[in-house]
C-alpha cells in the first residue's frame, strides 16, 4: 500500500513539474520509453523462465526420480 502511494507521488510531481517547465512532451516520451523497456524486459525473463521450466521438465522425466514419482 505504501509503495502505491510513493509512485502515485512520483508520476504525479514529474507530471507537475513537466507542465511548470515545459518539458510535458520530454516526460510523456520518456514514460513511453520506460514502457516498452519494461515489455521487453518481461518478454525476454518470460521466455528464459519458459525455457529452464521445459529444462527441468525433460531432465525429471529422464532422471530416476522418474521412476519414484
């Protein structure tokens, strides 16, 4: 809950202060930048994670502890 409110701060003072300076335009296109930094970085985790998980699967299914379970 608190961290809510501490990027609720933040957004809210760079807008304030992108439209006092005017540099409003400046900090739409660096959040959109931020944006899509983020995407991607979450595709690429995603797609590691997706990765190692098939890993795992195919080493338990061929390992004796196969034959436990």
């Amino acid at each position: 809950m608190t961290m809510a409110i501490v990027w609720t701060l933040f957004v809210t003072a760079s807008l304030v202060c992108g439209a006092v300076y005017g540099t409003l335009a400046d900090v739409t296109a660096a959040a959109m930048e931020g944006a899509s930094a983020a995407v991607e970085l979450t595709l690429s985790m995603a797609g590691a994670l997706c990765l190692w998980s098939g890993v795992m699967t195919c080493l338990l299914y061929t390992s004796d502890a196969a034959d436990e379970a």
